[in-house]
C-alpha cells in the first residue's frame, strides 16, 4: 500500500471516529443502555423514571399492556408528555427560597403538596397490596389519593389505610338506581368528594394494548371470561347492578340529577375545553379535572397541559381546575400550577413504583417529585404554592 493511501486511510478513520463521538444516535443508544439498568431498590431511584423498567419485569404483560398503551397510535399519549417540553420556566432571582411551602388546601382539607394521585382501576394488578399500599404511602407523604370505580380494593378499607376519607372517581353505571347505591355506600364510608368522568362513555380502540398484551390464557386467574369481561367479583368489590362502565346516555340532565342527590363536593373529570367549562359553572360544579386520562379515551392528538389554560380562563376563579397527564418531573407540576391548575396529578408513575416494590415505591415516587416541585419553587423564586402564576412560565411554540 502506497504511503499516499495510508495516510488518507487513517485520516478518514479519524474522522469516522470523530463523527461517531458527536453523534447523537450513539449518545443515544448509550443513554438507553444506561437507563436499562435495572434499580434494586426505590432508594436507588433517581427519577421516577427509574421505576419503569423494574416494574414492567414484574407484572404480568396483559396488565402491563394496559396500563402502558394509549389509544388508536398512541398519539395522545405521547402529546401528554410532549406538551410540557413546549412550557418553558420564567425563574426569578435573589429570593430568598430557605422557607419553600408546597402546601395546599383542597376543599377544606390540607395536603403536603398540590401532587395528587390519579385514579387508576385494578391496581391489585400491579402489587398484591393495591390501593391499601397507594393508601398507606399516600398517608405517609400527606397526599391526596383518588380511588377509580374500578378498584379492586373496597373503598372502606382503603379510607382505613388512608387514614381519612379519599376522593372517590365515578364510572356512572347505566343504571340510576346503581348509581344511587354506589353513591350511597361511597357517603357511608365517608367521602366527601366525587369525580365524575366524562370522556370515556363509549369505549376505547386500545389497539397497541390488544397487540402487546400477550396471551389471553393469562387473563383467565383475574377475568373468568377472558380480557375486557371484568374481573371476578373479590376484586371488584365497588360493583353494582345495572351493567359495567360507563352511561353512554349520560348528558346534562344526568349531571344535574347527580347534583341534585350528592351533597358533597362534585368535579367532572374530562372536561377539556373551554365551552364545557362553561357549562360546568352553569351547572352548578364544584371543580374540574382536566384530563384525556392519560390518553386513553379518545385519540384527540391534544395534550393536557395544552387544554388547561383554557379552561382556566373559562371558570376564573369560579371553581378550581386540576390536570393530569404526563406528569413526570416537579418542573411538570411547576409548569401546570403556573397556567391556573389548582393540583396536578401522576398516574403512571405511581403504578411503575407500585409495580416494583409495593407501597415503598409509590413512596419513594412521591418523594421524588416533591422533592423536585420544591428545588423549582425555590430556584423560580416562589416561596409557596400561591405565588406561582403565570408570569413564571413562557409557551412560544403555542398558538396564541
């Protein structure tokens, strides 16, 4: 070989190797390697993040499968996320953040944060303990937990782990009469607050959830008739006559009737946009939750965090709003404070520390996030979560 060729040889190599160290698909590949390290503990946990993969290794793939997936491509889902990358902080300077209080009053009652946790159906499918273990770290951290229809744990005990009444989500059953059952024994156990979820009446397309969820042999232990039937009745022990899911009829007048006969506080959960905002003030609610939940309704393409401060203009100070949906850093919960909502809520992540290691996880999942919103508070400048407005955060990539 000519000494010629050589020296082009070894020049083109160290180019090559240049272009390999500034590549991004390789730093990439690196920080996928590294995040596929598998935490042996949740004090090992750096982000909540970091519960995900040790989760997915231990629940069952259908359950998995369904917790994880969206609808139809899974847009919405990843909207959620997405949308918080386009809210930027506005931080403040030389304040002093030595006396940073993430306190917060919540229909009379007052929580260590604005960081509440959503609900979600059958969490006995992610941890034998379920929601007394979601109920006992939610004691633990003075967190606002949310208990779903579909829980696979009775409300009453999981008020007893809680050590105060939760707030309870309702599926409306097509059934008047079972929905007057429901709310009755809800009132019994001592809940105060209701959430009625409006933006999933008539099913879901889980299209990615029927592709990954594995054998439906699987399924058979918890649903007798295969996915989708319903669980058997231990673990279903909120259910009532009068059918599963939700009152594709429900409208107006139905929410109206619920006004009339519940006497507590009373939230729609769903409402995204700013003309049923407005009919939600007209109708005589309490609050509103933003949500999509967790994109598996509808394949709306549109994040929360993007419909939020519409609906926050809509109500004023009216009522309080709440959002959930992609929430996976305390500069998330920051941002979503910051354009109007009153608590912000986690789903997922919550699930991947349950998955894991029970009520350790979900724990240490708390302590994670609020220990982030706290670094944000003191690093914007607002010492508590009242001060938090607008002006701290910018959206340039938004329409205006």
């Amino acid at each position: 070989m000519r000494i010629e060729e050589c020296g082009l040889r070894m020049t083109a190599r160290r180019e090559f190797l240049k272009f390999l160290a500034a590549s991004p698909y390789l730093a990439a590949l690196a920080l996928e390697a590294q995040q596929a390290e598998v935490i042996g503990s949740p004090a090992d946990a750096l982000s909540v993040m970091d519960f995900e993969e040790a989760a997915h290794r231990k629940v069952l793939p259908g359950h998995w499968a369904y917790m994880a997936s969206g609808v139809d491509d899974d847009a919405t889902l990843r909207a959620n996320r997405g949308g918080y990358t386009h809210v930027q902080l506005r931080p403040r300077r030389l304040r002093d953040a030595t006396k940073v209080d993430m306190r917060v009053d919540l229909f009379g009652t007052t929580y260590a944060s604005p960081i509440f946790l959503c609900p979600t159906g059958g969490e006995k499918s992610f941890h034998p303990d379920g929601e007394l273990a979601v109920a006992r770290a939610a004691k633990a951290r003075n967190t606002l937990q949310i208990l779903s229809t579909a829980t696979s744990t009775g409300v009453e005990d999981v008020n007893g782990a809680r050590g105060q009444p939760v707030w309870y989500q309702l599926y409306a059953p097509p059934s008047w009469d079972a929905n007057e059952a429901l709310l009755h024994r809800v009132e019994a156990a001592g809940c105060s607050v209701i959430a009625l979820t409006v933006d999933n009446t008539t099913g879901r397309n889980s299209e990615t959830y029927l592709r990954t969820r594995g054998s439906v042999k699987q399924c058979v232990a918890c649903h007798p008739d295969g996915p989708g039937s319903g669980p058997r009745p231990m673990t279903a022990p909120l259910t009532m006559p009068g059918g599963r899911g939700s009152n594709p009829a429900m409208d107006w007048a139905f929410v109206d009737r619920l006004r009339r006969f519940w006497k507590g506080k009373f939230i729609i959960k769903g409402i995204d946009t700013r003309e049923d905002a407005r009919l939600a003030v007209e109708h005589g609610l309490d609050g509103i939750l933003v949500s999509n939940p967790g994109g598996r309704s509808t394949e709306t393409g549109r994040a929360t965090i993007e419909a939020l401060p519409e609906v926050v203009a809509e109500v004023g100070n009216r009522m309080p709003v709440f959002v959930d949906g992609g929430v996976r850093r305390g500069t998330d919960v920051f941002k979503a404070l910051a354009l109007g909502a009153r608590a912000v809520g986690i789903g997922r992540p919550f699930l991947w520390g349950l998955g894991a290691f029970g009520q350790a996880g979900v724990d240490r999942v708390l302590e994670i996030l609020q220990g982030e919103l706290k670094l944000a508070m003191g690093n914007c400048g607002t010492r508590t979560v009242a001060d938090i407005s607008r002006a701290y955060v910018a959206t340039p990539d938004w329409r205006q």
